[in-house]
C-alpha cells in the first residue's frame, strides 16, 4: 500500500504543478510587447522639483498654497537677506563715499566769473511741478523700499517691535500708493524733454573735455548735456524697470507665478539699489556740487553766467530767439549782457 499511496501522491502533485503553470500563461500573455518604464513614473525634472519641497493640506482651491517651504523660495530668502543688502550696501555706501571723497577734492563747482546779477528762465512752472512730484515720490519709495531690505537690520534694534511694524506698515501702504504717481511722472518726463535729450557729437565732445566737473574747462552743451542725459535714459529705462516689476508685486498671480513673482522681486530689489545710488550722485550735483544748479529746479531761473558756463549753446538760442521777439508793451527791454 505505501507504494501505491506514494505513486499517487507523486501523480497529484504533477498535475497541481502543471495547473499552476498552465494559469500563469494567460497572465504573461497580457503583458504588452513593449515596455515604456516612464510612463507612469516620475522624470528627472519633477523628482528635482519635488525634492525639499514642506506641504501641507488646505480645504481652499487655490493648491499653491499648500506648499510651505519649497527649494526656490530658500534661494529667495538668501537672495534678498544676503545678496541684496551686498549689492545695497556697496552701492549706497560707495557713491556717498565717492562723492564725500570728490567734495573735499574738488569742492562744488563755483560761478568763475561769478554772479551776473541777471536770470533767464530754464524750467517752466509745470517742468517743474513734475520733476518735483516724480522726484518725491521717488524719495518716498526709496526710503520705504530700503526698509523692507535693511529695516529688520537696522531700525529695529533702535525701537520697539510693535513700532518696527506699525512703521513697517504705513511704509508698505505708502511704497504702494505712491507707485501712481510715480509712474505718471515717469511718462510725463519721458514725453516732456525727449527732444531735448538725444545724444549728438557735442555729448561727446562734453565727455571728452571732464563736462566742467573735471578741472576747470567749460564745454558747450544745448539744454541737457551728456551728464543729464545719462540720468534722464536712466530714470527713464530703470524707472519704467520698476514700475513693470512693481505692479506684478502688486498685483500678484495675475498672469504670473511664484517663480515669475519671485523673478520680478529680483529685478525690482537689484535696479532700486543701482537706481538710489545714481539719484544720490544726481541730488549731489543739483545742490551742494555745484552753485546755481538748485535754482533751476527750485525759481526755474538762472543766473545768465551760469548759463553761459555750463549750457552756453542753449543760452545762446535763447537770447536769438529773445532778440527776435517784440518786447512786451509799455515794457523796456533788459539788455542780455
């Protein structure tokens, strides 16, 4: 019997392994030919993207928001608390140490043959009306942007943190609002003295001979030499900068995304750094650099000398076209010279 007890179990087991078999092979048959072993798997670029990246759950349906820390906003965070105040610093600082240094080289750039005791008009009412509205807001912005960079770093150690933010706050309001106005004067001086600052060969010939700031030479220049041009393309070029980038800060996720937004702030934080500093050199010239260079901007007038020194090919057209004019009824004509 165990003989026969054991052929029939061997005869069993046979058929059990040959039924296991036989139903694997329609299972096999089912796999495709080809296999693509991406196709439902993550690539390269969405594994780097994920990695590092800190989310959690939201019941909103905006799902960014989910997201809490992720790998680009860590380079952001060191952008603007490392890298910007660098750039900030060594451009706010350097040009005030530059034109401190120039100052006590040079001293301010004085009338040679002095005061003529005579004006002529250089900047009408409403020139000056919008350099003087474009130029405040920009000193506002400037000082309310610098607080978001350097505020935490050096003007909170000096006052109380619910006055930090309170300061912080009204800062924000103003850099915001005060961003329209600014725009506008950015469009109206743009408009207002493009045809007086195209560059020419007597820029040049300006350049080329120190523009009066250099030594003691004067060369002619028409309404706006190649100094003033330079800072009239910068305002113009950095300003319009800021006012692209700023608006998509403003007004966030409008046709952007993190990335773009982060992006913009870039942009906005490197140019307002560079854009401060040639405005410093600029107030420095327009007040304490030179004599008589206020007056333009503050009365609209200047002394006839001045002009003859340092725009004498506009003073010039100005007093032909003076001489060519009828003078004014029951009023005597005031000789030019």
């Amino acid at each position: 019997m165990a003989p026969l007890f054991t052929r029939v179990r061997l005869v069993f087991g046979a058929l059990a392994l040959f039924a296991l078999v036989f139903a694997a092979v329609p299972a096999g048959a089912q796999q495709p030919n080809s296999v693509n072993p991406t196709a439902d798997s993550v690539n390269e670029k969405q594994l780097l993207q994920e990695f590092g990246k800190v989310r959690g759950r939201g019941s909103i349906p905006d799902t960014k928001s989910f997201t809490i820390v992720r790998p680009a906003g860590r380079d952001w965070r060191h952008f603007h608390e490392v890298t910007l105040r660098w750039i900030g610093a060594i451009a706010i600082l350097g040009m005030v140490v530059l034109l401190v240094v120039f100052y006590l080289a040079r001293g301010m750039v004085r009338i040679e043959s002095g005061r003529s005791g005579r004006t002529i008009m250089r900047f009408n009412g409403i020139e000056r009306f919008v350099h003087w509205m474009t130029a405040t807001c920009f000193i506002v912005l400037a000082i309310t942007g610098l607080n978001i960079t350097f505020g935490k770093v050096l003007l909170l150690p000096l006052m109380s943190p619910q006055a930090f933010s309170d300061w912080s706050e009204w800062a924000k309001y103003a850099h915001n609002f005060l961003s329209f106005p600014f725009t506008l004067g950015v469009v109206l001086i743009f408009f207002m003295w493009l045809a007086g600052n195209i560059p020419n060969w007597v820029d040049w010939e300006w350049l080329k001979r120190g523009g009066g700031i250099v030594g003691h030479d004067h060369p002619p220049a028409y309404k706006f030499n190649a100094g003033q041009k330079a800072i009239y393309w910068i305002q113009v070029i950095a300003g319009t900068a800021m006012v692209i980038s700023g608006y998509v800060l403003i007004f966030p996720f409008y046709g952007t995304d993190v990335a773009n937004m982060e992006a913009a702030q870039v942009v906005h934080g490197i140019i307002a750094m560079l854009f401060i500093a040639i405005m410093i050199a600029h107030i420095y010239i327009g007040t304490i650099g030179m004599e008589g260079a206020f007056e333009a901007m503050g009365t609209g007038e200047v002394d006839v000398n001045w002009a003859k020194e340092h725009h004498s090919l506009w003073l010039e057209k100005e007093l032909a076209g003076d001489r060519k004019a009828p003078p004014p009824q029951g009023a005597a004509a005031t000789p030019a010279e």
